[in-house]
C-alpha cells in the first residue's frame, strides 16, 4: 500500500500521521510524565509505530485497501511500540 502512493500522497500521509502523532504524544506526556519519552520521543515512537505496522502488515499479504483498517493496522502497532518501551524503559529504572 505504500510503496504504490505517489511521492505527494506520501508525503501528505507522513505530515498528517506526525500531526496526529504529536497530539497523542503530547497528550501521553500529560498522563505518563516521567514515564514517558516527551512529547517529541513519543511523536517519533507513534510515527515509527503506525508506519512500521502497515509495512509489517503489507508484508504479510494483508491488503489494506481500506483506510479503516490501515488506520486500524497503524493505531495498533504504534500503541504496542510505545507500550512494549514503556515498559523496557520501566523495568531498566528498577534495576
């Protein structure tokens, strides 16, 4: 799915996910605080998360023809990023 986008649909869907990944991020740097990576950590981790998983998925034969679920695919792996290290990052501060 990604690798058929024209070079100006790209770049439009990078700028809206970072947009995006920006609010989530400053919002879980309300919640988490310390926890956290930033509200710029976790821009970069929501905007890795949500491209990684629909390239993860493309390469597993899923078609994600519809955004619904291409949007689905990216929310989900951007949240497991951030989760999976949060909780590296938790478990390396009490040791």
């Amino acid at each position: 799915m990604l690798w058929n986008l024209e070079p100006g649909w790209m770049m439009m869907a990078v700028a809206l996910v970072t947009v995006l990944s920006f609010f989530f991020g400053a919002a879980l740097d309300a919640i988490m605080k310390e926890d956290g990576f930033g509200p710029i950590g976790n821009m970069l981790l929501f905007t890795a998360g949500f491209f990684a998983a629909v390239l993860v998925a493309n390469s597993f034969g899923i078609a994600l023809r519809d955004l619904r679920l291409a949007v689905a695919w990216g929310l989900g792996g951007a949240f497991v990023l951030i989760s999976v290290l949060a909780l590296v990052k938790a478990s390396l501060a009490r040791l």
